[in-house]
C-alpha cells in the first residue's frame, strides 16, 4: 500500500512528465521561424502555480458552476418525467418513452466526451470556442423545446441536442483540470464534482414549484435563460493555465487519433471499464426511478425532497471520495461505495415501504454511489500509466461506456417495472419490492455488487502491474 508522500510523489511526477509533454507541444519544429518562435515560449516559472491561487481556485469555482448547471439539471429530470406523466399533452404517453427523454439528454453528454477529446486534441485551439458553441446549443434546444407537443420532439431536443450542447460546453473543463491541480487534485475533483450534488438538492424544488405554478413551457425558458446567465459566467472564468499551442509556420498538428494507446490492450483498463459501468448501471435508474417510486408511498412533494436528499448526499460523498481518493488507494474506495450501495438497495430499498426509510435509503445511497464519479480521474490516470498525456482520452473512453450504461441501466428498469398496481415481490409478514419496483430493486443490487466484486480484480490487476 502507498503512502500519502508516495502517492503524492507519483502525481508530482505525472505532473512533470505532462509539463515535459507541453514543452514538446510547445516547441516549434525546425525551419526558418524557429528561433522566433522560441523567443515567445513561456517559461514554466511565468505559469500562475499548480494546487494554489487566486486563478486556480477561480478555475475550480467556475468549474463547479458548470457542473451545477449541466448536471444539476440533468439529474433532475425525474420531476419533469412525473410531470410529464401525469398532465397533458404527454399525458398517457409511454413511460419509456418519456423517460427516453432524461436518459438520451445524459447518455448524449456522456458519449460525446471520446469524441470531444479525439478532436480537441487536435485543435485545442478551438476549446474555449467549442464550450461557447454548446452552451448556445443547449440555450436554443431547452428554449424550442418549450413550444412541442410531441415525445419524439422532446427527445430531440430536451434529449439528443441539449445533451450534445451541455457536453460540448462541459467537457472541456475535465482536459483543463490537470494543468490546474496535482497534488490536490482529488479534492479539486471532489469540490467540482459536488456542484452536481449541490445543483441535485436545489434544482429538484426549483422544478417543482416553477412546474406548479407556471407548467412545462415556461419553465423549460426560464431555465433556458438561466442556463445562458450562469454557465456563460462560469465560462468567463475556466480558462488553459498553460499557453494554447500554435500551428503556424508548418507546425503539424497532433493526429486525431493518437498513437499508441497501449491503455486499450491493458487488463487495467478494462477491469476498471467494467467496475465503472457496472456502478452506473446500479446508479441511474434509482436517479431516474426515485421520484417516481417516493410518488406512490406518499406525494410529489414528498418526491421532490427525495430526489433532493439523493443528490445533496453526493455533495458528502463526492468530496469525501475525492480527498480519500488523495490518501489511499482508489481501488478499495470503488470497492466500499460499491457495496455499501449494493446492501443499501437490498436492506433498504427493497423493505422502503414508508416514507422515512425512503429517505433513509435515498440518503445512503446517494452519498455511496453518488460519490463513486469522483474515482474517475484518478483512475484514469492510473490506466494511462508512463503516458499521462493519455489520462483525457482515458476518462473520455470511460465517460462513453458509462453514456452506454445511461441508456441500458434505465431501459432494463422500464421493461423490469411491473406497474404501480402490481403486489410486493414477496408478502406476507414482512414485505419486499413494494409498487412493482421489485425485480428494479434486485438489478440495482446486483449490479452494485458485481461493480464491487469487479474492483477486487482491479486490485489483483493492479498488483500484477506492479510486480513486473
């Protein structure tokens, strides 16, 4: 096992090997403007400093308005799928069908970010421009959304294209964080990645009273123009802490495929590959499921501060994860979130036949699993191994198997749901899988478990890497 200073170490090592890799970036090839552009090279000193200061910490509070805004929202659309269930014109539409709209929005942002990385890679010149573009996307998509009538069009728009837009202008922030933090970097990871907890707990009564008051349309504009505000601020202040290269003077860009990519022939990788996209199986049709099950046992209000308590409880485990993930071991810290989330469906979820043990286990579970995101960077960084420079490409790769586990995870849910009339799974003196939720309930639990079991071969895998 590593010692903080060891593992801190290591990082700081990662970092010098990325800063040798900008150098080279930076460096233009030979010919006959080289010895002017070596005049206008920046030296490393003249950087503001890594962990540290009034621009990184600013990087971090921007980042985690951008993570409030795009996830927050997306996290939130169970209170749109229960309003949009039951009040016209969706009204007696399919449930999978409308649900489709919430799940494409998320698989779409999560997807995108392999290809996001492969071409910005390629033109990093055009990030800032490309976070500009997609926060414009989504303004429009959420904006016309308003005015539809039909599912289909909803998921196009509030789906398919706002997703797209929310990942363009987020996912750029992930390939700036490295160049920010090093050593802190868990705990900058963990206080960004909470804006997605934090936006989880406020948006859901945000949505609830402005669907209440105002319905659908109106407050799919509001949010419209909220988002534009807020994200283009935050946008103002995410900014490269390195100088963005330039590809003048017969300079070449980098391949749009990088060469190399020695991670995708590593067991490493794909044993993480799989604890991660068996994690969010387990994880996204309670995000889904949660206001919808909590409606039957008591009300919409009731549903709302369900949805709420669920995702405030990852603001905890998030930052939590995130500053363990600096101290110990990443993988034990997948193998704790995973089955702490996995004994909380079966001991809790499957017995929540009153209000308080839904809370009880929206609580649990959120901070376990809602915190397990935080593991991604360091486990990315881990999979790149002597190539550092891969660790984006690394965490786009994985951000794309779990879009794969949006979409599966809360269809294999839909088809499982047996309907608000349907009996307990089992009944009699004590009860289990109330409102037809029960075979949901034992596929959230198994798949917790399994990613639990999976990151024990993670650790076997990484041992091996070691000793050779």
């Amino acid at each position: 096992m590593k010692t903080h200073s060891e593992h801190n170490e290591n990082k700081n090592e990662i970092y010098e090997m990325s800063v040798r890799q900008d150098t080279r970036l930076d460096t233009p090839h030979d010919g006959p403007a080289s010895e002017q552009e070596n005049k206008s090279d920046v030296n490393i000193q003249e950087l503001p400093p890594v962990d540290g200061g009034i621009k990184a910490w600013r990087f971090c509070l921007s980042a985690f308005v951008m993570e409030l805004m795009v996830w927050g929202f997306g996290f939130s659309y169970g209170i749109f799928q229960n309003y949009y269930t039951t009040h016209p014109p969706f009204g007696g539409q399919s449930h999978i069908a409308i649900a489709a709209v919430g799940t494409t929005s998320l698989a779409v942002t999560y997807s995108e970010s392999l290809i996001l990385s492969l071409f910005l890679g390629r033109y990093p010149d055009l990030l800032k421009p490309c976070m500009w573009v997609g926060l414009g996307v989504c303004f429009t998509s959420l904006l016309i959304s308003s005015f539809v009538n039909k599912v289909w069009q909803l998921i196009i728009l509030q789906g398919v294209l706002a997703g797209m837009g929310a990942g363009a202008a987020y996912f750029p922030i992930l390939l700036l964080l490295p160049q920010w933090f090093v050593h802190r970097r868990g705990l900058a990871v963990g206080m960004i990645f909470a804006g997605t907890g934090v936006g989880g707990f406020a948006v859901p009564f945000l949505l609830h009273a402005l669907l209440d008051h105002l319905g659908f349309r109106w407050t799919l504009r509001i949010w419209a123009i909220m988002m534009l505000f807020l994200a283009g601020l935050a946008l103002l202040g995410v900014q490269p802490r390195t100088p963005v290269p330039k590809f003048t003077n017969g300079r070449r860009r980098p391949r749009f495929v990088p060469p190399q990519m020695q991670f995708l022939r590593t067991a490493l990788f794909w044993a993480n590959s799989a604890t991660i996209t068996l994690q969010a199986l387990s994880f996204f049709p309670v995000s889904l499921y949660l206001a919808t099950y909590t409606t039957m046992v008591s009300s919409p209000l009731s549903a709302t501060v369900a949805l709420s308590l669920f995702n405030c409880a990852g603001v905890v485990g998030q930052v939590l994860v995130g500053h363990l993930c600096d101290r110990y071991p990443y993988v034990w810290i997948m193998f704790v979130s995973a089955l702490g989330s996995g004994l909380a469906t079966f001991l809790l979820w499957g017995f929540a036949g009153s209000l308080r043990l839904v809370f009880v286990f929206a609580i649990i579970f959120g901070a376990l699993a809602g915190g397990f995101p935080s593991v991604g960077p360091i486990v990315s960084a881990d999979c790149a191994g002597n190539k550092p420079e891969q660790a984006g490409i690394v965490f786009a790769a994985q951000l794309f198997l779990k879009g794969i586990a949006v979409i599966v995870g809360p269809m294999v849910s839909g088809v499982l749901y047996s309907g608000k009339s349907a009996s307990s799974l089992v009944s009699g003196a004590v009860s289990y899988g109330y409102h037809g939720f029960g075979a949901i309930e034992i596929f959230v639990g198994v798949c917790a478990m399994g990613a639990s079991f999976s990151s024990i071969l993670v650790a076997w895998m990484r041992r091996r890497v070691k000793a050779q």
